[in-house]
C-alpha cells in the first residue's frame, strides 16, 4: 500500500544550499524513499545544481518573484494537483497562499501536512510584507491542513499562532527533527587543526549556520563578542558556513583583535562536515529570537559527542537539557555566553559527562529511523482516513 502514495514535499530550498528546513525535507524525502514511498520534492530553481545525488525526484521551479526564503510559485496548482499528500516545509512565503487554495479546491482528495519550522521574524520594509501574510495567507494555510507538525509543543506554545494551537490541539503532532548516523565521535582531524592554525591544546568552540541576511538571527555577533570578553588566547572560535553577513562578522573579529583566535571556514560541503563537528570541544547556537525553533546543529554536534551552549529559547530548550548535554544562556548577553564558555573551558569531567549523555539522547530520540517511523504512521493514518 505505501507504493501507492505519491507524496509531494514542498520547501524554500535543498542541500547543497545550507540551511536546516532544506536539510530537514532532504532527509525526510530520502528516507521515505528508502521504505518504497513515490516522492518529489518541489522547491523554487537554485544556482547549484540541488537535483544531484537525491534518491528521490525533484523539480526545481522558476519562482516569478523571490524575497529572501519567499517565492512565489504558482506553478505549483498545476504540479500537485494528482498527489495523494502535500507536505509542505513552512515557511514559504509566496507560495503558501497557492498550496492552501489547492487544498480548497481539492478537498479531501489530497492531504495538507505543514510542518510549522519556525515563526517568521522579518525586518525593515519586508515587516510590511510579513503582516500582511499573517493577515491572510498563514490562517486560511493553518485552517485548511489536515495535520501541523511541530517540532516540540514547548515552540508552538509560545509561537506566533499559540492562540490557534490552542483552539485546534488535536490537528498539531510533536515530531522532531532528526541526524544522519554518519554524524558520529571522530578523533580531531591533524589536518584540519593545521589549516586553521590550531594546536592539540586549544579548546574550539564551534558555530556551524548560515551566515546570510536570512539567517539573521543565529547570533553570531554575540559569539565574537563573547570570545573577547573571555580574553584567553587558549580558547578559539571555528565558525562555519557562509553568506553576505560573513564579511560583516569578519570585521567585528578584527576590530576587537580577535584575528588568531576566530577562524572562518565559508561553506563547506556536506561530506566533510562531520569532520568539523569533531574538531571542536563543544557547539555554541547563540540564536537571539524565536526565528530558532529547534537548531538542527544542536543534534548533529550532540552525535559527535560534542556538548552544546545555545540560547534560552522556546523549543531550542527543548533540545538542551541543561545541566545534562549542555547549557542555556540568556538570549544576546555576550557575558553569560563567556562564563558559560569558560565553565566547560575549566571543567573538562563535565564536558565529558556531558558528551556521554549527547550520545544517550541522540540515540533515543533523534535518530532518523526514529522519525521517520513516526511520519510514515502519520502518512498511513490519513491515507486510510482518505479510503474510508
């Protein structure tokens, strides 16, 4: 029976572009496919090639305008119409309003699953542009799906449509987000210590995430500022990924005389990075605002063993445990980011404990044979609800 489904995943982009939604809706579409599911993924045309080296279809769409993560995509009430179920990565501003009307039009025929990554946060002239989407397009989108699945209840209690999860409970499933198995402890690559100027007795604190407009709120200022606030030449900065705000954090280093100690990697592919993930000592996600739902990086450092430091956040709270794989600062307070720093700088028994305990909670609760279980049941039930 689950030959017959053909599923549909609808998202803002796909590796090898970075980020964690893409990410999220590769993994899902790759292990489904692996269990016998008919999937495509539909996502707005890339620069790179993002059809490459996918187990499942995928059709890449000319956006007609673009805003950030946001295309709009009309195309796409022609492209799923004959799909048994629609699962679409939210946010995708543009296209939402498009995906929800096909639904109308097509009633109990097709399924409508969102899964809700995280509320919108938009700034200057495109606020304007967001209030209007949260006037319009987000109830009718909420309304007309069949399921909304969040990546923790503690996120969407406290999220821009907490008065609508509220009144609807029941249409919301708690499923979160998982990590590969290659994402494993490595010893520290000799090489990689070399390239960036590293010795065997620095400690390395780790930042991966996207360093363009849209991922804005990933609090990587914070992080810098942090490093010069500590004041210790021993402990060092790799922060990985890529974007128009890199230059920007680049400058920030050098004006605080933090050139030797905070090294930038720009984007690095998916293959290698796991290797980076075990050349730190611990993971910091200093994110400053509900834009950060959950931090998938959070999860791939925990599977290499690696403690983390992230922000007191709605749902990122969720992951850390604090006190048992890691620690929770107070959002944009560069000094409680550096006592923390320093706390598992000075305390290697707890960095330990700590990385034991990553291992333990990866296992049971975010490895992708766990989630996807979760999400074909999810698929099963509302396909049998379609046949009855």
């Amino acid at each position: 029976m689950e030959n017959k489904l053909k599923i549909a995943q609808v998202v803002c982009h796909l590796p090898p572009d970075a980020g964690g939604i893409g990410m999220v809706a590769h993994s899902y579409a790759d292990q489904l496919t692996e269990r016998g599911y008919d999937v495509t993924v539909f996502v707005p045309r890339s620069k790179k090639d993002i059809s490459a080296n996918k187990s499942y279809a995928v059709v890449a769409l000319f956006p007609w305008f673009k805003i950030g993560l946001g295309a709009f995509l009309p195309q796409l009430l022609y492209w799923l119409w004959n799909f048994d179920i629609v699962h679409l990565h939210y946010p995708l501003l543009g296209s939402t309003f498009i995906v929800a009307l096909l639904k109308k039009i097509r009633g109990d025929k097709l399924k409508l699953i969102i899964t809700y990554h995280m509320d919108v946060n938009l700034s200057g002239w495109r606020k304007i542009y967001e209030s209007i989407f949260k006037k319009f397009s987000l109830p009718f989108l909420l309304r007309v799906a069949d399921k909304i699945i969040v990546s923790s209840e503690d996120y969407i209690e406290n999220s821009h449509i907490q008065s609508y999860y509220f009144a609807n409970i029941k249409k919301f499933v708690e499923i979160p987000f998982g990590v590969p198995r290659f994402y494993k402890p490595m010893p520290k690559d000799p090489e990689l210590l070399k390239k960036y100027g590293f010795s065997s007795e620095d400690i390395i604190i780790l930042f991966v995430g996207g360093l363009d407009i849209a991922h804005y709120f990933k609090g990587v200022n914070y992080l810098i500022k942090a490093i010069s606030i500590i004041n210790n030449s021993r402990i060092k900065a790799l922060i990985v990924g890529a974007g128009n705000l890199q230059k920007e954090y680049q400058r920030l280093a050098r004006e605080l005389g933090l050139e030797n100690q905070i090294q930038f990697t720009g984007y690095v592919d998916k293959e290698l990075i796991v290797q980076y993930y075990n050349l730190g000592d611990f993971l910091v996600l200093p994110s400053i605002n509900s834009s950060e739902a959950f931090g998938i990086v959070l999860i791939e450092a925990m599977a290499c063993g690696k403690p983390v430091i992230a922000s007191n956040l709605k749902g990122v709270r969720a992951v850390v445990d604090s006190g048992v794989n890691g620690l929770l600062i107070e959002p944009k307070n560069s000094r409680d980011l550096a006592e923390k720093i320093n706390y598992l700088c000075a305390n290697p028994d707890v960095v330990q404990k700590f990385s034991e305990e990553c291992l333990k909670t990866v296992e049971k609760k975010y490895r992708w044979s766990v989630i996807t279980e979760k999400l074909a049941a999810l698929y099963q039930s509302l396909y049998h609800n379609q046949l009855t």
